[in-house]
C-alpha cells in the first residue's frame, strides 16, 4: 500500500505576491490540474494514487500549501484576509507557473476558492470539480453542519489540542474520523501518518482559514455566472456542509453534473479518490470541447 504521506517532502517555496508558497509540481502533461486542499490541511494530504493516476493519464499536477497552512507563510486568524485573497494566491502561481488556465479540483475551502476564481477570472479556469464544498457557509438558505459533529468540535475547542506530540497526533486522526462517514473503511493508520507528517511540517493551532470561509459573502445568487464545465461530487453524510449544499451548486451551475456518494462525509479517503479518477479525467477531457468554455 502507498504510504499515505509519501509526497511530504516534494516540492519547493515559491514567492506569489506577498506570501511564500509551499507548491509541488510534477508530470509534463500539456493540460494542468491543480488541486485545491481544504481549510487548514496541507496539499500532501491528496492521496500519492490519485495524483499518480491523473498524471499517469497525461495532465500535470500542481498541489500546494494555502498561505495559514503547512509550510507556507503563517498570518494568523487576525490577518483578515478572505477567499478572494486565497483566490488571488491561486492566480499569482498560475502566473508564476506561467500557465495561462488550469483545471480547478478543490475540496471543501479549496472549492470555495476555486469558485471564486471562476467567477472573478473565468479565463484562467478550464474546468471545476468540487468535492465536499459549498456557495455559502452560513448562508441560511442551506442547512448548517450536523449537530452532533457541532457538539464533538465544541468539546474540542474547549479541551484545546493536547500537550505531546504523540497524543496530538491522535487528536489529528480523531478529527479525520469524525468528518469522514462510514461509505469506506477508517483507515486509522493513514491517518496518524498524515497527522505527524502535518505536525513535522508546521501545523498551528489557528489559522485564518475559518475566518475566511466565514466572513467571505455567499456565492449562492451568483452560480448562474460560472459557465465553466463543472463537476459536484457531495457525500450524502457530509456533517459540516449536508447534501443540500452539493445540490445547490449543481443546480445553480448551469450544465453541472452532481455525483452523490452514499454515506460518504466530509473526507475524500484514498479509496474513494481512487474510484473517481475514472470519471474526473473524463470530466477533464470533456471540458476541453465545451463549447462555451470562457
């Protein structure tokens, strides 16, 4: 089996703007992917097999460290900064990799970004696929986060993270089980792995990740404006956005297609990314004859 956190020490610093980035590039495929992680979570934390399939099937992949993550520069949940600044992270590595449009795959706050760029620079996006995401966290029109997951956060941000290194790992991997379902088997020992990598590579205990997500307006009344070939892939049991969430942007997107996946939560485990690869490179390919691509 491939180690889950064999890509942790690939990639280089990259000055974009005024935040360095942490950023990984690999295949030489003349069509880009860029995979756009979640709120405080690492670019390593794509799976190796999927990054390897996708490359395999002729794209290049670009992963890389949000600023506020990992081993990018750290500003801290008083910065300020929104999704259009995270967007605007996502454009200046393009322009750094002098790529003039890539394919946008993002999870959770990664897809938020990635809609932001499509609608505020819809010629630099090929494509969108999001997974786990949403138009609008705390939109009222869509449902809030399960309340039981609210109640196991709240207990974690009263008990604070835990003293040692060895028992924050744990509490890392807790934190993946809970957002995960039960549509695949926990993988516990992925899991640590990932959460000490994370640690060896610069976690912190606050970022402005959260903030961003929050205080950023709703994208739900503009949807109708991306006109890029779009992808929705949404677990039934997503406790932090529910189903609801996945419909609305497929619905508000013209032309998207909306994949639910039973009991699947709020991760994206490597078993699952494996059984997609199939249809996102087919989504990808597709999207290069779309005809009204901007």
């Amino acid at each position: 089996m491939t180690d889950a956190a064999r890509d942790v020490d690939r990639g280089e610093q990259l000055r974009v703007g005024e935040v360095d980035l942490w950023v990984d590039v690999v295949g030489d495929g003349h069509d880009t992917v860029v995979l756009l992680a979640g709120a405080d979570t690492p670019g390593f934390h794509w799976s190796p097999g999927f990054v390897d399939a996708l490359v395999g099937a002729g794209f290049r992949v670009v992963r890389f460290d949000h600023r506020d993550c990992g081993r990018s520069s750290w500003l801290g949940s008083e910065a300020g900064y929104l999704l259009d600044d995270l967007a605007a992270d996502l454009i200046g590595l393009l322009d750094l990799l002098t790529l003039e449009a890539a394919h946008l795959v993002g999870r959770s706050m990664g897809g938020m970004v990635a809609q932001v760029a499509a609608l505020d620079h819809p010629e630099r996006v090929c494509s969108l696929t999001l997974l786990g995401s949403t138009a609008g966290a705390g939109d009222e029109r869509l449902p809030g986060p399960d309340v039981e997951f609210v109640d196991a956060m709240t207990h974690r941000l009263y008990a604070g993270p835990p003293p040692d290194r060895r028992a924050m790992v744990g509490w890392l991997a807790e934190l993946a089980e809970l957002l995960a379902g039960d549509a695949y088997p926990f993988d516990a020992d992925s899991a640590r792995r990932l959460a000490a990598a994370e640690l060896a590579t610069g976690w912190q205990p606050e970022s402005g990740h959260g903030v961003a997500v929050h205080a950023s307006p709703s994208r739900l009344d503009r949807l109708s404006e991306i006109r890029q070939p779009t992808l929705v892939v949404h677990g039934t049991a997503d406790p932090v956005f529910p189903i609801e969430h996945g419909r609305a942007l497929a619905t508000g997107i013209d032309g998207a297609v909306l994949l639910e996946v039973d009991r699947l939560g709020h991760e994206t485990p490597a078993p699952m990314l494996d059984e997609f690869v199939p249809v996102l490179i087919e989504h990808l390919r597709n999207a290069a004859v779309w005809p009204d691509r901007p």
